[in-house]
C-alpha cells in the first residue's frame, strides 16, 4: 500500500531506523486510516511518474 512518511527515528536497542507513516487501508468495505510505527527495512518507495507527460 502507499503511504506517507510523517517522521523518522532511530530504535534505542539495535538503532535500526523505523518510521512513522499513515496509509489508507482499503481492504475493507470501510476504508481505515492507519497511522503505525513501521522498521525502515519493511519499506520501499513508490515508483515516480512525471506529471507533465
């Protein structure tokens, strides 16, 4: 699912990054809004496409 971003930090133990992100569930009849602390590793960025072609 696409999400954003809203903040990075670092975890006290192995100081691995995690982030803090929101993404619309929309598995379900009603779609959620899910704000959750994921491990940076479990992340991957959305493809770019150029809006002017």
């Amino acid at each position: 699912m696409q999400g954003l971003v809203l903040e990075w930090k670092r975890k006290d133990k192995d100081r691995a990054w995690i982030a803090h992100v929101a993404y619309i569930d929309d598995r379900y009849p009603d779609p959620k809004l899910i704000v959750q602390w994921l491990e940076a590793k479990s992340l991957r960025p959305v493809p770019w496409i150029d809006p002017n072609h």
